[in-house]
C-alpha cells in the first residue's frame, strides 16, 4: 500500500513538475510578446526558434535581435539584385541610401544590440534596436513612389517591426 | 445469505480484518490506481506531441496581419512607450524619430559630417564614449577617464579612456588607462571613481563585468604616485574586492562612488542597484579600500524608479559659495543623492539630509525625490559625475551628451558622443530648491572677438537678425526684460497642462511666450534651434515660466531627433529672465536663471553650418514686447590633441 501511494505520490510530482514546466515556457513567451506591440510577430518568431523553449527573457531578445539581423541580410540581398538591373537613377539612389541603412543595422545595431544584452548592459541594446528601426523606416521613405509601397516593402517592415519588438523586450531587462 | 462475491473474504461479523484480508480487499483499488497513472502517462505523452508540434493557428493569423498592410507608413513606433516607468517623450536620445513618417534619409555629405564635430568639447579623436570616470585633480594636473571603444564608433569592448588638462579645457591625450585583461573585467571597464586618500594616494574603484557577465566592484591603483600625468595603472592582484551581495541581482551592482569619511574614521561608499522596481543606493565601510563591512541599511530608495546607475553622492554648502570636499558635513551642509535612471535614460538629482551615525540620507521635499523630481539637464546628458577640485575648492560636474543622429551616420563620420563642458555645482541659495550649474570659468579664456547688442527692442512677432561673424562656436550671455503692464493685463487661464516637451515648439505662439534666440539657424529661417522662455499665467494670477530647447526645426534631416526639451524654471521676484548659450557646432548647452535649468541638445543642420549659421532674436508671444540686452563672443577652439612626445 505504501508502495503505491509513494509511487502516487511520486507521479503526481513528476506530472506538475512536467506541466509547469511545459506550460511556463510558453507561458514566457506570450507573457513577453504581450508587451510588444506586434504580440503575433512576437509570438511567430519565438516560436519557430528551438531556442525558445528554454530561453529567459535575456535569451528571447538575443533570438529576435538574430532574426531582424537574418532579415536585414535577406532585405540587404534584395536590394543588391535590384541594383545590378535598375535603370531608373532616383530608384538608383533611393537602393544606395537602403545600403547604407542595412549595412549599418547589420553591421552595427544588430551586433551592439547581442552585445549589450549578452553584457547585461540592456540600455545600449534598446538603443540600437530603436536605431535599427528607425534605418528600415528610413529606407522606405527615400523611395518616390508614395502612396504605394517600395519594391522592399516587406523586408523593410519586417525589419522594422521586428527591432520595435526588440526595443520593448530589451526595455523588460533594464 | 448466498455470498454475493465469491471473490471476497468473508469478513468477520465485528468488522475486524486480518492481514490476508486487506490484501484481497486492496485489489480492485491497485486495478483503479494503475488505470489511473496508465491514463496519465497517456496524457503526459500527448501533451509533449501537442507541445513540440506548436499551434498552426498562429500561421493563419500572421498571414492575416500581413494581408491588411496597406499603407506605407509603418504603425507609428513613436506609441510605444517601455513597459518601466518613463516620461512620455523619448526614452533614449535615439529615441523613435517624432516625424519619421513621410521625409526620406538625408544623403550626408562630409562638409556636413565633419561640420559636427565640436571645437572646444572634449572628445577623442575617434570612436565610440560614453561615461565619465574618476576625475581627480593630482600635481597640477586635472585628470579625466572615460568609458571607451578603442574599436568603433558604438558601444562595445568598453576600456578607460584618459586625457589631461591644467585649465579643463585645454584636453591632452594619454594612453589608455585600463584595459579588459582580467577574469574579473573581461566583459568591461565600466565606471568607477577615484578616491584621494589623506597622504595624497589615489585609489580607483570601478566596475567590471566578469567573464561570465557578473558585475563586480575593483581596486586600482597609479602605478607610479610620483608620475604627475598617471599614466599607467595598476589593477589589485586580488581583485574584485566586491561582489553583489544576496538578494542583489549579478547585474544590478555598478558604478561606485567616490569614497567620503564617516565620524568614525571609515571610508565609506555607495553603489546602486535596484531590487524589483525599486531603485537603491547600498552603502559600505571599509578601512582599506580592501575588506568592506555592507551597512544593514540603505543611504535610500525610491520605489518605481528602477535601476539607479552612476549614483553619486556629495555635500553642498547653503551658504557659501565654494564647493565641498566629499568627507565634508555639519552645520549648513546639505546633502546631495544623484542617480541616473537606467530605465528613462535622465539623471536626477534631489537635495536632502545625511545621517551619518546610520548611513542615511531623507530628502527635504519626498514629492521631488531621487528619480521623480529635479534633473541635471532636460536635453541629452547622462551618467554624471562629480568631483571634489581641490585646486580651486569646486564641486565639479562632468556629463556625457550621447549622438541624437542615426547611428548610420555615426559609423560614416568615424565617432559619436562628447562630454559636456566641465561645470561648477552649487546650491542655489534663493530658491532653496535647486541646484544651480554653470560652465566652469576657465572657458572664458576661449573668448575672441565680442559683441554687446543694448536694449534691443523685439516686438511680439518678430524676428532681429543679429551682426556677429561667424555663428558656429559661440558664447552668448542674454538678458529679457518683460513689460510688467503686458503680464499684468494677460488674462490667466485654467489650463495648467504647458509643457515644453509636448508643446508646438517655438511656432505655438501663447500670449506670453515663446521668446528667446534662434541659434544654428540659417538666413531663411529654413533650419533653426530656438532657446527659449515661454511664460504661462495661471487663473490665480500665479506666473510660470518655462525653459525650452526646440530641436523640431533644426535641420532638414529626417534621420536626426527632433524632439523639444525643457522644464519649468523658478524666477523670482524682481529677477530679470537670463539665458546662457554655448554653441559648438553640433552641441548646443543651454543655461537659465543662472544655471537653476539646464538644456543640452545636439543639432545637425545640413544648412545652417559653416559660414552660413547665423543668430537671431525671436518674440513669437502675441501679447508681449521683450527688450534684450546680450554680449556674444566668438569662441576659439580647445585645440584638444595628443599629448606631445609622449
């Protein structure tokens, strides 16, 4: 009888443990993702990253800040092939300034930003975060064609929102 | 009776069992219990399928969001606000740009880029600065450190910078101070303060961040206390002689103070922190810079605040005029607590009173406590810190003014960030309230050519050109005098809610204000930066008036911050509205009322630089006339360079 009652026992604590356990990681995530304000982006993003699952929230802001930077590198690469076909000398240089926007999100931001969160020094990674949206925005607008949208239209949103939901998980760290 | 079970015992007829009884009987229940834990782990493995196959409607869901993008305008990030506590306007000097909707990135070119760099600012010669560190006067020599990155113009591989001056304004270059070369700082140099010891010895305490992101407090030393310009430090061999004590998170812990006496003869220290929202300032006694004993509790905390950074902590006498050696209390002597508020990205500062015997200090008005109340500077500063100037017996204040640009632009001009120019700190004797700051005198000898304009009369309305030369590198010394008939005859308002950071800027014209001048502004007004006051009148009759920086206008950029700053400022009866202005290409620091609010901003005009930046009077009040009476000099520069054969 005994036996079986501590093995209850013992089952009982190992179904918690397990449930609490399961359930608190994604708990996590949609606990922080509530506090961004692309909560499905937030969301979608995190969870398509194995990482996730047993990340803090230090770890979920070093697995968005990677993948605006693997969407930069995809926008970046888009606009590069745009350029070697463009024949149009204002789309030309509205492609340039949108160089120099991704390459300084990708080669200053997005690195500043894993840094200072790795550093625990979060205050410079909401910073660069910030910065890296602002360059997306920036990007978009130097193109004349308004009010539709550029021909890197959703690689500069994507871009955008993803370092707006970065800003807001690195201000939880502060 | 017919036995209905045969399976069953037949019990007694006392209802008594025996052991081979409750064997038999306890079957069908070890039946149901193992039923029981069958389903379980059935349940158990279904919920770890479910888990790992992750819910397919968050697919369908995104692909909705996408289908409903229409519009080129990105959902305005200026909404977002950051979960911790923060005014309304601009977490961070790189905050989301107020008008970034619809103006494409401005193409910088180098006349424009290299315009911004400033004159008589210190700055290294290239990369990334942030903090000040343990500035010192030492045989004959005043002594800065500073937050570094040897490597690139952003934060990162953070060492100590260090130059020298005689006059703090005239900057020499050293080596590098301190390198990231141990366990115990390999993740950073951070900030620290030095301590001058009563034979003369320096010892340096900084932050550094261990190998494995732990924040920890260290010991250096000058390596040679006879070498005047200290070039060479040395770090305790046993370092770090702090970790963060229990209850205190590993990355909560940094930035130590300058060391003050306790009656008893202790050093003593404090270090910020914060615990769940609330920000803290731990106090310690040590004998040796060594071995420390953590006082049980607090100098202070203020709920809600967050983490305090760069706290600092010092006396000001309430009636002299002359600042205070660090160890210094007693009669007349407040106190004052300093945090800079990693959540908000300001330093507040409150005034209040120290209790030694306890290691406490209360400020004298709670409403205005540390992180709630009064700040250094309502523009960009941040970090600050000050140091006890010995040499000329000041409390001096130095202040890190962070890049307001793209970081884009940044990394194309090569460095970002300056430090403010060194200033004086007192108690502001009339007010009571206040802390009144001003430029330390020294940059007086960078005056050149000057102008006096006398009782210039400008009409509600109306803008005055002002003749001096060149307008880049400037120091102007302004006075306002109002009709007292016009502030009379305003008709008060309830409307209460005037705040510089939320206003129109110098375009909203009210009845007794905006009124000002228009620095870095071009002749067509195309780029401008007003400094202003703007005046309110209450329904009581009760004037207020406000001090404001308005960078909406500054330049044609898109891709720079152009936000407002200022706050209230308290003028007295009988006092006359006073600006102080120092220009330096792209840094403009901005005093009122001696010094009682302060505004720092950068500027990048695309127009109003070089040869074609101009100065301007402006009166935009509708019912008001000013008269203005202002001296201008031309400023040279620092010449801040190398120091020679070094």
């Amino acid at each position: 009888m005994t036996k079986i009652i501590s093995l209850f026992i013992l089952e009982a604590v190992f179904c918690f443990t397990f449930f609490t356990v399961s359930y608190s990681d994604i708990n996590l995530i949609q606990t922080t993702c509530k506090k961004t304000p692309f909560y499905d982006l937030c969301v979608l993003t995190l969870k398509s990253d194995p990482r996730s699952s047993t990340a803090d929230v230090s770890g979920l802001a070093r697995i968005v800040a990677d993948s605006v930077k693997a969407k930069a590198i995809a926008t970046l690469n888009q606009i590069s092939a745009l350029l070697n076909s463009v024949k149009d000398p204002t789309l030309e240089k509205a492609l340039e300034g949108c160089i120099v926007s991704y390459n300084t999100i990708i080669q200053a931001d997005i690195p500043v930003a894993i840094d200072a969160i790795e550093k625990n020094n979060p205050k410079f990674a909401v910073q660069s975060a910030t910065d890296a949206g602002n360059e997306a925005q920036a990007c978009e607008n130097s193109f004349a064609e308004k009010p539709s949208n550029s021909p890197i239209f959703s690689g500069n949103k994507a871009v955008h929102d993803l370092s707006v939901v970065l800003q807001s998980i690195a201000s939880l760290l502060l | 009776m017919a036995d209905i079970n045969p399976l069953l015992p037949v019990s007694s007829s006392d209802g008594s069992s025996n052991l081979t009884g409750q064997a038999t009987c306890r079957r069908p229940i070890k039946v149901v219990v193992s039923i029981f834990f069958g389903l379980l782990t059935v349940g158990l493995f279904a919920a770890l399928l479910i888990r790992n196959n992750g819910p397919v409607d968050y697919v369908d869901v995104h692909e909705n969001e996408r289908g409903s993008l229409a519009s080129t305008a990105f959902e305005k990030a200026e909404n977002l606000k950051p979960v911790s506590r923060g005014p309304a306007a601009g977490v961070s000097e790189k905050s989301n740009w107020a008008f970034g909707g619809d103006l494409p990135d401005y193409p910088w070119n180098n006349s424009m880029l290299s315009w911004q760099r400033t004159a008589f600012h210190f700055q290294p010669e290239k990369n990334w600065m942030n903090d000040p560190n343990g500035p010192l006067f030492y045989k004959g020599w005043y002594h800065f450190f500073y937050q570094y990155n040897p490597n690139a113009p952003v934060w990162g591989d953070i060492v100590w910078g260090h130059a020298v001056s005689k006059d703090l304004i005239h900057w020499l270059h050293l080596p590098l101070a301190m390198v990231a070369d141990q366990w115990y700082d390999k993740n950073g140099v951070w900030t620290g303060s030095a301590t001058i010891l009563h034979d003369g010895k320096i010892v340096m305490l900084y932050t550094g961040s261990t190998t494995e992101g732990v924040q920890v407090q260290n010991l250096a030393y000058p390596a040679d206390q006879y070498d005047p310009l200290l070039v060479h430090w040395v770090k305790y061999p046993r370092n770090p002689v702090l970790v963060p004590p229990p209850g205190i998170g590993p990355n909560d812990f940094r930035d130590p103070t300058t060391a003050w006496l306790t009656s008893e003869g202790k050093w003593r220290i404090t270090i910020g922190s914060k615990i769940n929202k609330t920000g803290i300032a731990l106090v310690y006694d040590t004998k040796d810079f060594i071995n420390y004993e953590m006082l049980d509790g607090l100098l202070h905390a203020v709920p809600g605040t967050g983490m305090w950074e760069c706290v600092d902590f010092f006396p000001v006498s309430e009636t002299e005029n002359n600042g205070l050696e660090t160890s210094i209390n007693g009669h007349g002597i407040k106190h004052v607590v300093k945090a800079s508020l990693d959540d908000d990205r300001h330093d507040y500062y409150a005034i209040g009173t120290y209790n030694d015997r306890n290691g406490t200090w209360i400020p004298d008005r709670p409403n205005i406590d540390v992180g709630i109340g009064l700040r250094y500077d309502y523009g960009i500063y941040y970090a600050a810190k000050t140091f006890y100037d010995q040499n000329k017996k000041r409390r001096v204040l130095w202040g890190w003014i962070g890049e307001s640009d793209s970081e884009a632009a940044d990394v194309k001009k090569g460095w970002a960030s300056v430090q403010s120019i060194p200033r004086t700190i007192l108690f502001d004797k009339k007010t009571g309230t206040h802390l009144l700051q001003w430029p330390v005198e020294e940059i007086d000898s960078l005056r050149l050519k000057g102008k006096e304009f006398n009782q210039v009369r400008i009409q509600a309305g109306s803008v005055v050109p002002l003749d001096i030369d060149s307008a880049t590198q400037l120091d102007i010394i302004a006075e306002f005098k109002i009709d007292s008939d016009a502030l009379d005859k305003a008709t008060g308002s309830s409307d209460a809610s005037f705040d510089c950071v939320t206003s129109g800027g110098a375009a909203e014209r009210g009845a007794l204000g905006p009124f000002g001048l228009l620095v870095l502004a071009d002749e067509r007004l195309s780029e401008q930066t007003p400094v202003y006051f703007y005046m309110t009148k209450g329904s009581d009759g009760n004037l207020k008036t406000f001090f404001c920086s308005d960078q909406s206008q500054s330049s044609k950029a898109s891709d720079v911050d152009k936000h407002i700053y200022g706050s209230l400022v308290p003028v007295l009866r009988g006092e006359n509205l006073s600006i102080r202005i120092l220009v330096d290409h792209s840094i403009i620091e901005s005093f009122g009322q001696g010094g009682r609010t302060v505004i720092t901003s950068r500027v990048y005009p695309t127009k109003a630089i070089h040869g074609a930046a101009k100065v301007f009077l402006f009166n935009n009040a509708t019912e008001l006339n000013v008269t203005a009476s202002l001296k201008t000099w031309q400023m040279n520069s620092a010449f801040i360079q190398p120091y020679p054969n070094l």
